[in-house]
C-alpha cells in the first residue's frame, strides 16, 4: 500500500508477508503480501483517543504469529474413519496435519484474532476434507451420521461469529481447495448455478466474462459485494443471508437466491427454481440463514444481472447534522423514484474518522468545511452510486441530489465515493497492523426501523461508549424504505481475548434490549447465539427447534450453539420481557 512517509515518529509497522505455513497467515486478514497502515495524520489522531504514546508503537503487543503453526493437540479420530474418509474423497483431500486443521478452526472475528495471538486453540477439527462433488458431500454425511460424528464447514472463513468454529472437534469440510466450481449458466433465464465454496471473485470474475466463458450475449453481474468479498464464498453468503455493499438496488442474498441444493441427514434437500410460487411457506426462505445446522449447502442458483458499469454515476455529500441527514436518506429510500447500489450515510464519528482515511482532509476541501457550517463531529457524510440501465441510473442520482439539496447537503462531487472504492475491500486488513500493538477494531450490525434507529443508535453507541479511550463510528447501509442496517465500528486498547469477549456480549446486550434485530448480515452462529431466542421470543424460536429435529435430530450438524440450537437454558440471554 502506497502511504506518504511519515515526517515524524513511524510505528514499526509489519510490511512482509506471513510465511504461508505461520500463525499470522491464519489469524491475519486476506492476501498475506498485501500491508495497510494508517497515514500519519490519522496514526496522531489515534494516539490522542487512546492515550498511547510513541514509544507504544515502538514495540509489539504480544505475539506477532511469524512461527510455524506445531500443536500438541494430535487428532482424536479413530483410524477407520480417516480411512473411510479416503475412500470417499481420495488420499490427497484428507488431512490430520497441525496448520491445515488450525486454518479451519477459527474465523475472522477480534476474538479469534487475540486466541491465536495467545495461542489459545480452543476448538480444532479431528480431521480436514476437501471435497470436490455433491455426491462425496452426500457420503460424507451419511458417514457422520451413521457413527455420530460432528461436521463442520468452511466457506471462505470469514465469519464473524464462529460461525465455522469445530467446537466439538470430528470434521471440517474444506471448500476452498476443490469446491468452486460453476455448474451451469442460463442466459434465457439470467441464472448461474454454483458450488458453494465458490469465491466472490471467482464468481464475478466469472460473470464479468460471460461472453467468453458461455458465448453469451453480454457481461454480467451477481450484484453481491460483502467487504470480506475478496475472501468470502457464495455458500457462506447463502447460510448467513449475507448482504453487499450493493444491496440496495441489488437486494441481499435472500432476493438474489433462486434454489438451493443441501445434503442433510433425512438426504437430499432441494428447492424449487421459480422466481415466486404459492405452494405453502417457502422452503428457500427456510433453509437459508441456517447456518449449516440442518446439512451442508453444496450447490446455489442465483439470479445475475446485467453488467453495465459505464451507467455508474458516484455521489457524495456532506451534511451539517446526523438528523438532518438521516430525514433526507428516509425521503430518498420512501419517494419511489428507484433506488441507488451503494447507499451510505455516516454518522458524526465515523465521517471525521472517514474524511481523515480518505484524504478529504489533505484537500482544499477539507478546510472549506468548516468556513460554510459544516463543523467536525458534527458533519455527516452520505456517499455512494447508482447502477442499472443509463437513463434509469441517471434519474435515481438526479433525485437524491435533489433531495440531499433539500436538506441542506452539499455536493462533495464523486471524490470521496472514489476514495471510498478503493479501499473498500482492503480497510480489514489496517486491523492487523494496529493490533500488533494491541489496538483492536472490530464490528457489529443490527436492523432497524426509521421509527427507532436514532434511540439504537444513541443506545448502543452508549454501550460501546462505556469503554473509555474508544473510537465508536456508526453508519447506515444496505436501506430499505422502512428501516436500514446500523453498522458499528468500535477501535480500542485491548489485547485480551477473555476482556474482548466480555465487551463484545456487553454490545450484544445493548442491540437486545434496544429492540433492534440481531443481526440484519453477519448472521448469528456461536458467538451471537445465546442472545438469538430471546431476541425472538420463546414460541417464535420454537420452529427453528423443529426444523432442527427434522433434519438432524441428532444434532450432528454444526453442533455447540450455531444459533443457539444446543445451548445450554442458563446460558440463553433474555433482557426483554416482551418477548419472553
């Protein structure tokens, strides 16, 4: 990454790659030969809020992860499984071997970060399979089922809420390695179906060159672009109902879904492929967001869209109150002249964390601010762009100019969008290098209402609050004409795993009570599990149950609370009594 040298102090910041065999290639995010740190601009900004010094970042928190992953766990499973694996997927895509069974075992929240900074290995698969086909998935399963063997798996990795964690050990199924394959391209009716280890790239990449790949008529789009897009699968986006940077013109993942293919325990599940049907609940809309606790997803069809990136038009602009700017975002998602792809308003915190991040502050601009009202940590930042056919793209951005206009916003022009766009997939990778000076930053989101997102958003920020020296920044996404997505952003000093966790239920506490949903993307598995029934109400929980003793009665599937199926009564959060 490209930053201008510091003129002052510079923290040791750590530029070279994790070797492909350490810790850090494990707990760090994304490409290991790809390095974000903070300009120096924002690194002072940092140092004030958190009461650090120079000498802080003169050296690590902790361990660093460069050493080569050896455990004293050896796999408990009994020889005659592992051989009965081999047999299913072939000797090659078996493996017991310490890094390959630790690669599994976590995701990508702060949590996991500082265990295996700690070396705290609190879950480990038996064993590691990579499937390749459907029909190895579908003897996997049946092979665990028959001698009661936990499964587990692992998409693109990830998840923020151990999701994919193997606490119960037995086996993790892989897809990265071989699952990821296209099965079939439908121009007529604008699908493609997948493999559900297929990455977001590839996918895109993929429809992007349609033309070529499937002599089709023209490029094409899938429309789901998640920040961990780059290391994301589309069975994780299915299992999570996962959303993109884009959904509001796009939709999230459960209005991009067509069908559905999974092996369970009971055999094959398969949904039906028409775009809407009246043939009693929908069993897409049931089976998605289980999060891998009824059988394993092995194969997606999804609605694609028309690729056309030359009708984008970027918008930006800057308003003088969070009120202000949160009544014009409700009149441009309500006044029914179409909806724009990105869609992003921050609130005060975030849009003086963001003009910093995105250089507005290095710019004429940046100074220009404050001469006509628009004062920091108080300003609110609404950025974004329009997608679809030209002329329809052109008039949604026409009208939110018209409308931010309306409520005092000032254009900052497609500058800042831009900025946005640049780093939008690569911000995760600034946690790393400022956690290795146990600084961490990690997120929380929740779904809201227009009618009560001001008092969620004062509630939990308030929560988040509570921790002194903290940096809490909030943002609005992925809107619909009723509500949007709250988005929290929280950076502090810590560099225990057990305090983490402990702010982390703390926040989750905050986002119950408030009434908010509990997740509107990130999904719930393990870690959000506890706070899911009483979020939702005791009978309303109760078919999530049933569901669960239909297809695995056993409860082999994902086991160790993924969305709170198998935790124990005095562990389950219930802070509202309304929905007791």
């Amino acid at each position: 990454m490209s930053v201008k040298p510091y003129k002052g102090f510079e923290p040791k910041w750590i530029k070279e790659p994790a070797p492909k065999d350490s810790y850090r290639s494990i707990f760090r995010w994304g490409d290991p030969d790809f390095v974000k740190y903070p300009k120096e601009s924002l690194y002072k900004m940092m140092k004030d809020v958190f009461k650090m010094t120079d000498e802080d970042f003169s050296h690590y928190e902790g361990d660093t992860g460069f050493e080569k992953v050896v455990l004293d766990k050896p796999s408990l499973m009994e020889e005659k499984h592992i051989e009965a694996f081999r047999k299913i997927v072939g000797a090659d895509n078996v493996s017991t071997a310490d890094y390959d069974r630790l690669s599994v075992a976590y995701g990508k929240t702060g949590y996991d970060a500082l265990r295996l900074r700690e070396r705290r290995i609190d879950s480990l698969p038996d064993v590691v399979l990579y499937p390749s086909d459907k029909e190895e998935i579908k003897a996997i399963v049946d092979y665990c089922v028959a001698n009661k063997i936990p499964l587990y798996v692992y998409g693109g990795g990830s998840s923020v809420t151990m999701g994919v964690e193997p606490v119960k050990g037995g086996v993790s199924l892989d897809m990265r390695r071989n699952f990821n394959k296209v099965i079939a391209f439908n121009e007529i009716d604008q699908t493609i179906t997948v493999q559900a280890g297929m990455s977001g790239p590839k996918l895109e990449e993929t429809l992007n060159d349609a033309v070529k790949l499937f002599n089709a008529k023209r490029a094409y789009t899938c429309g789901h672009f998640p920040q961990s897009f780059e290391y994301s699968s589309v069975g994780g986006w299915v299992v999570t109902r996962g959303a993109g940077q884009n959904s509001t013109y796009y939709g999230k993942i459960e209005d991009i879904v067509l069908s559905q293919e999974y092996a369970t325990p009971i055999g094959v599940i398969k949904t039906s492929h028409y775009p809407r049907e009246a043939t009693g609940p929908s069993l897409n809309q049931i089976m998605m967001g289980g999060e891998g606790t009824f059988g394993v997803l092995t194969e997606v069809t999804l609605r694609v869209f028309r690729y056309m990136p030359e009708n984008r038009k970027r918008f930006s602009f800057i308003f003088k109150t969070w009120e202000e700017a949160m009544e014009a975002a409700r009149e441009m998602m309500q006044c029914e002249c179409g909806f724009s792809s990105v869609f992003r308003l921050s609130d005060q915190e975030e849009t003086s964390l963001m003009l910093k991040l995105y250089n507005v502050d290095d710019t004429p601009l940046g100074k220009l601010l404050e001469k006509f009202g628009y004062k920091d940590m108080e300003r609110c930042l609404f950025l974004g762009f329009t997608d679809g056919e030209k002329g329809f793209s052109k008039n949604v951005a026409k009208n939110i100019k018209k409308i931010a206009r309306r409520y005092g916003g000032m254009s900052l022009t497609g500058y800042v969008c831009r900025s946005w766009e640049k780093g939008r997939f690569n911000d995760p990778y600034l946690r790393d290098t400022m956690l290795d000076f146990g600084v961490i930053t990690d997120t929380m989101e929740c779904s809201v209402n227009w009618s009560n997102m001001e008092q969620v958003h004062l509630d939990v920020r308030k929560v988040c609050k509570a921790l002194p020296n903290t940096v809490v920044t909030t943002h609005m996404s992925h809107c619909y004409p009723q509500g949007a997505n709250l988005y929290f952003i929280f950076i502090t000093r810590m560099s225990d795993a057990d305090e983490f966790k402990a702010y982390h239920a703390t926040i989750l506490d905050a986002i119950q009570k408030s009434g908010a949903a509990m997740s509107h993307h990130h999904g719930i598995g393990k870690m959000f599990g506890p706070w899911l029934e009483g979020s939702l109400g005791r009978k309303e929980y109760g078919v999530f149950k049933a569901l669960k003793n239909y297809f695995d009665p056993d409860y082999l599937m994902n086991p160790g609370g993924t969305l709170g199926l198998d935790t124990e009564e005095d562990e389950k959060k219930f802070l509202r009594d309304d929905i007791k």
